[in-house]
C-alpha cells in the first residue's frame, strides 16, 4: 500500500471539501492568522443546511428504528479519542511538519470545530484526572505512580448514573503504579475495560511501574463487578498491536449498545504516539517520515475505523466525537515530536507542553468547518458534555473548574465560556507556574525545558550542556541510592519541618 499516495489523495479530499472561503487550505488555519467568528447571519447560513437535512438523515439512516432514533435523541453518544503526547506538528489541519499523514482526522477537522487555544495538563496521569474529573489534578491529588482516589467523581460515573454504557480501550494510568484490586477503570465508572493499566514505556522491559521484575507488565481486561485479568505481556511486540486491538474491541463495544439501544461513552485513549513510538506492523517504515510519521499513520487509521464503524451503525448524527491529545509532543529521543509553533514538549508549562491538538464533531449541532482561537481546557469536558446529554451530572458537593463550552461550541455564544488557564507542574504545591488570561501568560518560575531527570559528565561537559541520562541508564540507581541513604537518616530523625516554633522538640522515636 502507498500511504503517501493514499495520504495525498485524502488530503486534497478534505481540501475540497474545506474549500470554502473560511478554510482556504491549511496554512491559512493555522494561528498566525486567527479566527473570527461568524456573524450570527453567517452562522445561520452554515448550519442552515443540517437543521434542513437532520430529521431527513435520521429518518434515512441505515438500520435505525424509530425507537432507537428516539432512544439516541434523548441522549447522545460520546466518542473520547485521546491519544498520548502528540504535538501541534504531527497534525495536517495543525501544520503537520512530516507531510500530509492524516486525512481521516484532518476530514474529522472539517467535519466540526478544531480549536487552536486547547488546553491540557502537561503529562499523561495529571492530565487524565483532570479530563476525567472537571478539576484541576492539583485538586486530586493525581501522581503518576498514586493516581486518583476513589473518591474522584469520572465522567464515566456520572454518565454511568444515567443508564450510559461505559467502556475504556487504551490506556487507564489513574490507578497509579498498582490499580490491580485497588483503583481499576471499573472502580472509576467503567462498565467495560481493555488495554494497559500504567504507561506505554514499560513495553521497554516489560517491569511494571514500582516494580523491579522483568514480566511483570501486562496488556489487561476488565469488567465491572470482576477484577482485571491478563491478556498478554506487554513487550516491543504487543506494544505494537495495543491500539488496534483496542479499536476492534471498542467498535464491538459500540455495536453492542447500539444493538441494546443503549447510549454509550466509549473512551478510547490511544498509546500512540507516546515513546517507544513503535507501530503496528501494517505501518511500520510505510511513509518514510519515521517512527512518528508511521505512528501517525496508524493514529489516524485507527480513528478512520472508528468514524467508519458510526457510520455503518448510523449514529453519526447522534455521536459527539471528540479527538485530543493529553498533553504536549514527545520529547524523548529517537522519538521527539514537533510542537509546531511552539516551544517546548509534554512536562513543560510552555505551550508546547499544555497547548494541543482538538477538534470536535457533532453533526447538525456543531457547526462544521469552523476553526477558532478561543481558549479551552481539557477540564471543561465534563461540564460539557453534562449538557450535551441533557442531565445535570456534575458534582456539586466539592470544586469543578471545568466550565459549560456546549453553547461556544455549538455556535450560539461567540466566546468561550473560559478567559483563563492554571498551569500546575507539582502535586505538592499550590503554587501555579503559569497563568493564562486571554492573549497573555504570566509564569511566576520561568523554565523553558521539561523538568525531566538529566546526567551530566562534568569532565566532558563541565557546563552541564548535553543530557547524556538515555545512553547511561545505570546512573538513575546509583543516584538513587545516595539519595535513598539520605532519606534513611531521616526516618529515625526526622527533618525539622518549615516554619516550626520554638521551643522546638524532636517527636520520640522508639
Ligand atoms: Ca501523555
């Protein structure tokens, strides 16, 4: 198969199919030149159309009864496509700096709204407790290897209140380093669960996160009232097949509900194009753009069978899709992502770490075509989608920082409903790194690259200029042991805490 040539055709066929004077080809999308939002007479005229034509398309749709066209009416479907660490470069409608790689997403761009002022966490647990939680993960305490607790109200809960199927098919990492028994998906609201419980890396050695086993990493299913069991170790190999195991599984799912007449939240974080960014075997080394670029390619298959499986089910019209990255490009080598406009990579404030790709489609309510500048967060799906589905599902016994985006981005309110971002880097302190307001970010701690671990050879590079941590992968544990030894000490004597008045005494120890 050709995929540059397959890619290329697609391409211009969103072209066309963008064509109008709004979406004059891609470049002209891109921020440099912003958005301005439609007149309310201009507004009217695109969605004019589909007001016309949905009772048509619903009464038309294929295998569609009246009881499940009502059925669906009354409450939508929800289609959450979240994949890991992909940058603003990846993407065509973005400015894909690795040629035109993407059609079915880019046509899923002209589809609905693709927002340009998206805003997310900036890596892959915190970022997920705030899509799940409508609250900053300050709020939650979330830790990469603690997770969120039980007490955390999901999306997936609170759809699940109101007779929603609920399934997860990709990456949970919620659970912190040991969800099994403890914090599973189906502990959090989903009926239905399959993929890996931590992160993509561990395909590296196949030890668990906390762990020091080789083995001890596994690709997971799970199903609420039973506990995960393994599918299969997760290794360079079946790293590869995750993500199309978790779309065949998913497209499943959703048949299932459609069958049963059930409304459904299929959520289906992709491991891709998180490092090692290897890909199924159909896409590994087609588009000679890289690893990244045949991940890419595999991304937006994997999407393309999804959208095709709504249409062949003949609920596009009742199924909001969504398509967001997490967090920020990948920075690891050999796998570094584009940001494309902007600097930095996930663990970063900076806009490349916080600031990615979204685009959202509902036909017939959301405008199609339209690109906008206005600022959005990940935390603002929950309320969103609580009035998309017409119940008011949202926590009220603690704090949401999630606001209602359904009227911005139906077209019926010209803003966003957010002038501002809160840009936390620690789970300790309540201190913000940055904040946005409107066209402006103000960092109280200024830090350009990520706050990753780094190794310096101080003979060579006396100037602690070049990260030399990925080619050394002994020195983490001999560091760790040092620092290990420290802390000892201070469990039989303790550190005096901050701010602690005289006169001072240390507690007893036995
Ligand atoms: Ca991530």
């Amino acid at each position: 198969m050709d995929l540059r040539r397959a890619h290329g055709s697609g391409f211009s066929r969103v072209a066309r199919v963008c064509g109008g004077p709004e979406a004059r080809g891609f470049r002209e999308r891109q921020i440099s030149q912003g958005w301005r939002n439609p007149s309310p007479a201009t507004a009217l005229r695109r969605v004019l159309p589909y007001v016309l034509l949905s009772g048509l398309a619903l009464n038309c749709a294929a295998g569609e009864s009246p009881q499940t066209t009502a059925a669906q009416q009354s409450r939508p479907n929800i289609v959450l496509i979240f994949p890991d660490n992909i940058g603003w470069g990846e993407v065509g409608v973005y400015g894909s700096v690795r040629g035109p790689l993407t059609p079915r997403i880019d046509k899923l761009a002209s589809d609905g709204i693709s927002l340009n002022n998206f805003n997310a966490e900036y890596s892959c647990t915190v970022s997920r407790a705030a899509l799940m939680t409508g609250r900053y993960a300050i709020r939650t305490g979330a830790t990469q290897s603690g997770g969120i607790t039980l007490w955390e109200v999901t999306i997936a809960e609170a759809l699940k209140s109101i007779g929603y199927a609920t399934g997860l098919f990709g990456k949970w990492h919620l659970g912190g380093d040991v969800p099994e028994g403890r914090r599973e998906p189906s502990d959090q609201g989903f009926d239905e669960f399959y993929g890996i419980p931590r992160t993509s890396n561990e395909a590296q050695t196949t030890v668990a996160n906390g762990s020091t086993v080789a083995g001890t990493s596994y690709i997971w299913e799970g199903k609420a009232g039973e506990r995960m069991r393994h599918v299969r170790v997760f290794d360079l190999e079946s790293r590869r097949l995750v993500d199309r195991e978790a779309a065949s599984r998913g497209i499943a799912f959703m048949e299932r509900q459609v069958r049963d007449r059930k409304p459904f939240f299929f959520y289906y974080p992709m491991t891709q194009i998180h490092f090692p960014t290897l890909t199924h075997p159909d896409f590994a080394g087609k588009t000679e753009a890289g690893d990244i670029g045949d991940a890419m390619a595999e991304v937006d298959h994997n999407v393309g069978l999804v959208l095709d499986a709504i249409d062949r089910l003949g609920i596009a019209r009742n199924t909001i899709v969504f398509w967001c990255a997490d967090n920020g490009a990948e920075a690891r080598r050999p796998w570094r992502g584009s940001p494309g406009p902007w600097s930095g990579f996930y663990n970063s404030a900076m806009e490349g770490g916080i600031r990615t790709p979204c685009l959202v489609r509902w036909p017939g309510r959301i405008p199609a075509g339209r690109v906008s500048n206005e600022i959005v967060h990940e935390i603002d799906f929950f309320p969103t989608l609580s009035a998309a589905v017409g119940a008011d599902i949202v926590p009220k016994d603690r704090a949401i920082d999630g606001v209602n985006q359904l009227p911005f981005l139906e077209g019926k309110q010209v803003k966003s409903s957010r002038e501002s971002v809160l840009i936390f880097t620690g789970t300790n302190s309540m201190q913000p790194r940055a904040v946005k307001w409107h066209d402006w970010k103000f960092y109280y701690a200024f830090q350009a690259a990520p706050p990753l671990m780094r190794l310096f050879n101080l003979l060579s590079d006396p100037k602690e200029e070049s990260d030399i941590k990925d080619a050394n992968p002994w020195a983490e544990s001999v560091m760790a042991k040092i620092v290990a030894d420290f802390w000892a000490t201070t469990a039989r004597y303790p550190n005096v805490p901050p701010y602690a008045p005289d006169p001072y005494v240390p507690p007893k120890r036995d």
